[in-house]
C-alpha cells in the first residue's frame, strides 16, 4: 500500500489518500482504500488536489483506471472530480475484463463503485 499525504503550514496532516496497485491479466488498477480529509480541511480542495495527484501517479505507471468504494454520501465529490460513482450495491465490472464478471461492493457503509479512467 502506498500513499500520498497533504499537509498544512504547521507541518500537521490536512488529508491523505491511501492505494493499492493491483495488476490483473487485463488490466493494471488503482484501488483507493481510504480517502480522508481533516474536518477543518473540508471544503477547501485538498482531496481533489489528492486525487489529482494520485491520477498522475497512476497515469505515469501505467494504470488503465483508478477504481474504490465510497459512501453513498460521497458520490457526488467524485462526480465532480470525474469518477462515475455507481449507485449504492450496483454491480461494477472491472475495465478490460474478457469474463465481465460483476463486482459488487463487500462493505455495506461502502456501498457504491467508483471508477476513473487513469
């Protein structure tokens, strides 16, 4: 697991955003296992400077797509930020995948597929 943290002039954490490199047959992803913002940090910008910067960390190695799980409540942010968010239990099939096999999300608070081509 790898990650990228963002922080404020005092040197405390604003936000970070954690990932995964998973490597199929068919396609190389990145899986964002956590995406956290500090409270006073909201609304500000950092998590889309973060996924940003995990878009280019992506592209540059080689990944087809950025894909995680979030809150229902979430899907909008990653709307804005270019991710299609699915709706709450949808299945989501992997990009590439030759068996298009559904994947449907293994949390129940995080419900909902999102997928960015890197």
């Amino acid at each position: 697991m790898d990650g990228i943290v963002c922080l404020d002039r005092n040197g405390s954490m604003a936000g970070a955003i954690l990932y995964t490199a998973i490597a199929y047959e068919f396609a190389s992803i990145t899986y964002i296992r956590a995406l956290a913002v500090g409270s006073a940090y909201r609304n500000k910008g950092i998590g889309s400077v973060l996924l940003g910067m995990l878009a280019g960390i992506s592209s540059k190695n080689g990944m087809n797509c950025i894909i995680g799980n979030c809150h229902r409540n979430l899907r909008p942010f990653y709307r804005r930020n270019d991710y299609r968010a699915y709706s709450p239990n949808e299945a989501m099939i992997l990009p590439n995948d030759p068996e298009q096999i559904p994947q449907k999300p293994k949390d129940q608070y995080y419900d909902c597929w999102i997928v960015n081509p890197a």
